[in-house]
C-alpha cells in the first residue's frame, strides 16, 4: 500500500498520520489525518493507482510521464 500509516507524536497520545508515497520514486506528498482525505490528495495531485501483483501502487505524475 503506498499510503503509509504513521504515528506522529506530539501532545499526550500523539495521532497516527497518513502520507501518500510514489511508489516509483517515493516523492511523498503531505501529511493527512484521515485515509480517505489521502486517497483524494493523491486524486487531486494527479496521480494514478494501480493494482500490480495484487497490490495497490500508487504513482505519481512524473513517474506517469517517464512510462511513456
């Protein structure tokens, strides 16, 4: 999954983040605090998913680019 989850501290308990990752270059793009606002920040920012061995890739506008 290219949607890593991250624990990120800070306060008391902290929050566990989410940053979407290129799954080519690994270009990251900003910290969410909900999954599904991730999946649309790699919607708006251009970028493609794609199911590759039976797994979720993300990949980001560049590396669409250089495939072509």
């Amino acid at each position: 999954m290219s949607i890593e989850c991250k624990a990120e501290y800070g306060g008391m308990y902290g929050n566990m983040v989410f940053v979407p990752v290129c799954d080519v270059c690994g270009a990251e793009l900003p910290v969410e605090y909900d999954f599904m606002d991730a999946v649309r920040a790699t919607e708006e920012a251009g970028w493609k998913s794609r199911i590759v061995d039976n797994e979720w890739r993300d990949i980001c506008v560049d590396c669409q680019e250089d495939e072509r």
